[in-house]
C-alpha cells in the first residue's frame, strides 16, 4: 500500500477512535457522575432563563428483558453495565441501551442473528474459527482483526479500532456478563 495511503488511512481511524472515545467520556464521565441535561427554569430572570441541570430518565430493564427474554434482568443490567465501564458504548450502537450510541464499530442491536448467520458464511470461514454465536462473540472481543464486520457507520469496519488488549482488561465474569448481552441480542 503507498505510504500516502496507509498515512491517510490510520488518520481517519485515529479520528475516528478519539471521537469514539470523547463520546464515551461524554455519556460515561469516565465513571464519574451519570450524564447530566439542561433543563430551562420556567422562570426568566434578566439575564435569560436558569438552566439546572437534570439527570435524563433511566434506561429500563424491561426494555432489555422485552427483547431479550432468555436471560435474567439482573444479567442484563450485569452485561448493560460492563459494556459501559468498558467503554463499548463509544464505539457501539444497540437499540435497548440508550447509552449505546456509537459511532464507529458495527450496530450490535441484533448481534446474534447476525453471528449465527455471519458463522456459516464461505468469506466468515475463510478467516474466523468459530462455530457459535458464544464462541464468535469471544473472538471478536479477543481477536478483533480475525473477521471484520461488512458494515459500520463508515462502510466497512476498519481494522484495529476495537482494542486489542480486553484479554488482559476484562475479568471473566464481566466477558460472561457480555456475551449473555449479546447473545441475548435477536
């Protein structure tokens, strides 16, 4: 590949990946304090109206649980808030999680349809090994170069935007909480 291009190439994902992670530490606070709204006082005063902060409306389990009827609310609520802490939601978009509105990586809201049919694909087999939804949901967290999804908000997915470290930064109850998410995710 020319040098020009490659060069090009790695500034848009760089792009990319830091507006990902902004928009984490924006919905996130990087674990500080839940995002916070303006909400205008009905009240005018001189110098405009008040603007006092509110906190938006919780996320319901039972958005989850209607589409995800196979898992407890409690592994939902365990998987919802691993994929937050870890930051998946910059980079992720999934429909039950409002948080969820990434920007760069592949629209997980029905991820495991997609998997189960992306598994038995002739292109899927040519360089990812797995044979279940579990085992493909794994590799995409630990071996993210092994398949790249088709489709992103860009077109297709760039390589090494997904952090290739989770093996060591993620506990095997939190990869569990995950992949029952995802699993879930129809």
């Amino acid at each position: 590949m020319n040098p020009s291009v490659r060069h090009k190439k790695f500034l848009k994902v760089t792009v990319l990946a830091s507006l990902a992670l902004l928009l984490v530490v924006l919905t996130t606070g990087c674990g500080k304090n839940p995002p916070v709204s303006a909400k205008t006082n009905a009240t005018p005063t001189p110098g405009g109206p008040i603007m006092e902060p509110t906190l938006p409306p919780a996320p319901t389990i039972a958005a989850l649980t209607a589409s995800a009827p196979t898992i407890s609310a409690e592994r939902l609520a365990a998987g919802k808030k691993v994929l937050i802490t870890m930051g998946c939601i910059g980079c992720h978009t999934i429909d039950t999680i409002p948080e969820a509105l990434g920007i760069v990586g592949p629209n997980l809201t029905h991820i495991a349809t997609r998997a189960a049919d992306t598994i038995t694909t002739d292109l899927y087999k040519s360089t990812g090994t797995a044979t279940t939804v579990s085992e493909y949901l794994q590799e995409s967290v630990f071996s993210p170069s092994s398949y790249l999804s088709l489709v992103c908000p860009t077109g297709p997915c760039p390589d090494f935007v997904m952090p290739r470290d989770f093996k060591t930064r993620i506990s095997a109850d939190d990869l569990t909480a995950i992949l029952d998410l995802l699993s879930s995710l129809k």
